[in-house]
C-alpha cells in the first residue's frame, strides 16, 4: 500500500527508466522476429497455393515452421516490451518505488531488514541483475504491482526470510541502482553476490491465481 503522508515518489528522487532501456533493445529485436515469421507465413502461402518452384523437401517445412515460431515469439516481445515501456524505478528517502505508467507502489525502507545486488552470467559476456530486498514482516504476495516481484527461495544471509522481492533491471542500470540504494539506506546495504544462471527465475503465476480465486469464493 502507498503510505498516506507520501503519495508519491519525492521530486528529488533517483529516476531509473527501466522500460526504456529494455524497449531500445527488446523492441528492434521483436520486429526482427516478426519480419523473420513474415517470410515464413510467405514460403508456407507459396506451398500451399502450389505456386513454389521445384520439389519442397521436410527441411524446408521445418525451417518454415520455425521461422512461424519466431514470428510468433516476436509479436508476444513486442507486446511485452511495449507494454511495459513507460516502467519505472524510482528512489527516494521512503524507499523503493515501482512505477509501471498506470500502478505504481513503494516498497519503504523501514521495512527492510536488507537490500543486496544478485548477478548472473547470460551467455559468455552477459550478465543478469536484480535488486533483493528482504522484509522484517510479512508481505502481500498478491499486490498488483509488487506480487509478480515476490521470490520463495534461499536467503542472502542467515536470519533473512525466505519470501522477499527480486526487481530485475536491465544491466546498464547496475551503477546508478546501487548509488542510489546506498545513497538513501546505506545501513540495511548487504553488497552483491554471484548467482547460478538463471536466477530471475519466474513469478508464482499458479499460486497468485489460486490464493485471488480463493479470496473471491
């Protein structure tokens, strides 16, 4: 919930633009997908219209079949990228603020018992980077902003809990989401730590389902 005193992120507040970032690379890349499966729905007319010249073999259909695929996955990044294009995190002496255009919360330092930096390697060169923030409380798991942030595994540190909240960021924001975090709650900092590939991992979409329809039963 938005504390009442604070309604919104302070004017001074460390502006991180997240789903910019992530829409100057995810965007170009979706069209490249999209336009891949264009060409793929365009050999597979020509097959079915029987207008292709010569004798279409099973790896032909096979290409053709995954350059639909990517078309398809194209068209989901692109809606993905688009969507979340205006994607915010803003830091302020309250805390941590998730502002996705049309919600937005704040997760508030005193509430934190720590804050640390997880990385992990993406390929030979590239590396993955999520903010963790471990509660001293208990914490909604289904917030609609923040339920798809909340993370059930092994703590940073003994002592912390269990269930905190992972922001993923894209990798040219490192510097300037760690500056601002240790600018604003340098006591509860707890330092970056190296994690298995893979480690963003996904939200408890099955579980958030089943715990609203229970509420609304």
């Amino acid at each position: 919930m938005l504390p009442s005193h604070t309604p919104s992120p302070a004017p001074d507040a460390t502006v991180i633009r997240t789903g910019r970032r992530g829409a100057t690379v995810g965007l170009p890349c979706s069209v490249l997908l999209i336009a891949m499966g264009a060409v793929g729905v365009f050999g597979a007319v020509v097959i079915a219209t029987g207008n292709q010249k010569g004798q279409s073999t099973p790896g032909g259909y096979a290409g053709l079949v995954f350059m639909l695929a990517l078309g398809v996955l194209g068209v989901f990044l692109f809606i993905a990228n688009w969507a979340n294009r205006k994607s915010r995190i803003l830091v302020d002496s309250t805390g941590l603020w998730l502002d996705g255009g049309r919600l937005r919360n704040v997760i508030p330092w005193q509430s934190l018992a720590g804050v640390g930096l997880y990385w992990s390697k993406l390929g030979q060169r590239q590396k993955l980077y999520s903010l963790e923030l471990f509660p001293t409380g208990p914490i909604d798991r289904d917030d609609p902003v923040l339920w798809t942030l909340v993370r059930d595994e092994e703590p940073l540190h003994p002592g912390l809990p269990r269930l905190h909240y992972r922001v993923p960021f894209p990798s040219g924001c490192q510097q300037q989401v760690v500056a601002a975090v240790q600018q604003y709650a340098p006591h509860i900092w707890l330092g970056e730590s190296e994690r298995a590939q893979g480690h963003i991992g996904r939200p408890d979409v099955k579980g958030h389902k089943e715990r609203t329809r229970g509420r609304t039963q």
